[in-house]
C-alpha cells in the first residue's frame, strides 16, 4: 500500500465520509427562497424548477435521513451543467453555483441507491461562507492545496462555528505534504511537527463544534486523531 494511503487510513478516518455530520447551521439568509420542497421520492427522482438571473450564485441543499441524496442542476436547453452527490463530509447534496444566465432552471433530486424516502430540498442565494468553502473544496479536487488552505481560512474566518471548514483545512495541510514529499514519507512519524500542530488544531476544534451540535461519536473520533498525532515520536 502507497505511503499516502497508509497515512490517509491511519490520520484522516475522521475526514472520511459517512461518519453521520449534520452540518451547522450557516449564516442567515435574508433573501427568501428561489425554492423550497419537502417531499418523498418514490423510488427514483423528483424534478422541479426555478428561475434565476444572470450573476446570482445559489446553494441548492438536498438533505434526507433515508437515502443517500444526489442533485443535478440543468438549463432550459436540459443541459447538465452542475451536478453533486456528497459534500462537506456528508451524504447530503450541495451545489453552489453561479448562474451563468438569466433562465429557467431544472433542480434533479434523486437517491444514489435508487430507493425511496423523505427529504427536502432548499434553493437561495449562496452566503459568503458558501463561496468560500466551496472554491476550496474545488481546488482540493485539483490539489492545488496551497491555495485551497488559504480559501478555508478565509471560509472560517467567514463563519468560525462550521466543522467542516476546519476539517478541510487539514486535509489540504496534510494533502500539501504529501504533494511536497511524495514517496519520501514513509509513515506518520515523516509529517513535520509544525504541521501535526496545526492538524491537531483543526480537529480539537473541529470536535468541540460537533460536540456542542451533538455529534459525539465523530468528536470521539478526531480526538482519538489528536492523540495519536501527539504520541508520534520523530
């Protein structure tokens, strides 16, 4: 197994997804809503639409306690032209987008299983702290991990009370390493002590968050992350 892979398994369990992450709330929104749906699919996929302006940058959230949500955004011409199945850590679906015309807009909310169940699906206006956090979970997938450090910062300062945006920031600081030292990391013990500090600040206070929202099991988890990176030995 490749270096970077023993380190994700051992270090970053707590990034991995599935670990039952309710994000926090966001930042208030003061715009109404383009569109907001409770419903059930039963069992493939529902459909709705939306107009939108040119310019305007929207979250669309598709969130359910009973199957794994995936939503694609298309245009009138029925073209895909955003789509997401996980984010943030969690199952749910996010798509911040900025719409590139004045249109009307197709929302695609449909389970990645194909079974049924409950949901709702929310569509408004982008907060900041959305923006943020969602260039730097693009240039993450780009490893481009410098400049997707700096965006997560940017996402806390934003909003300081948001999980995910500190757990991002370590992955990318982890990510960093592995870009920088490749094969020549052999084992946990090779990560710089400077940067096994500022992970460790991240997870403490990515934990104390999803402890004061009830998430105790995945604050078990990252403080377990803590002290193992505490008791390497260079």
């Amino acid at each position: 197994m490749a270096s970077r892979q023993r380190l994700t398994m051992m270090i970053m369990a707590a990034l991995a997804t599935g670990f039952g992450l309710t994000l926090t709330p966001l930042q208030p929104v003061q715009a109404e809503p383009l569109l907001q749906e409770d419903g059930t699919i039963m069992p493939a996929q529902a459909v709705y639409t939306f107009d939108g302006k040119a310019g305007d940058v929207v979250a669309i959230l598709l969130n359910s306690d009973d199957f794994d949500p995936v939503l694609s955004l298309l245009n009138s011409a029925q073209e895909e032209i955003a789509a997401n199945d996980d984010f943030g850590a969690s199952l749910n679906s996010k798509i911040i987008f900025e719409l590139p015309a004045d249109d009307q807009y197709t929302v695609i909310a449909r389970s990645f299983s194909g079974e049924g169940g409950d949901y709702s699906l929310l569509v408004r206006a982008a907060t900041d702290y959305e923006m943020a956090y969602a260039e730097a979970e693009a240039l993450v997938l780009a490893e481009n991990y410098g400049d997707a450090i700096a965006a997560y910062s940017e996402a806390i300062q934003l909003d300081p009370a948001q999980a995910p945006a500190y757990l991002g920031r370590a992955q990318a600081t982890l990510g960093q390493v592995y870009l920088e030292q490749g094969e020549a990391l052999e084992g946990p013990e090779d990560i710089p002590s400077e940067v096994r500090e500022s992970v460790i600040a991240d997870f403490e206070q990515a934990a104390t968050l999803l402890e004061a929202e009830g998430s105790q099991d995945w604050a078990t988890s990252l403080r377990e992350q803590v002290e193992f990176l505490r008791n390497i030995e260079n």
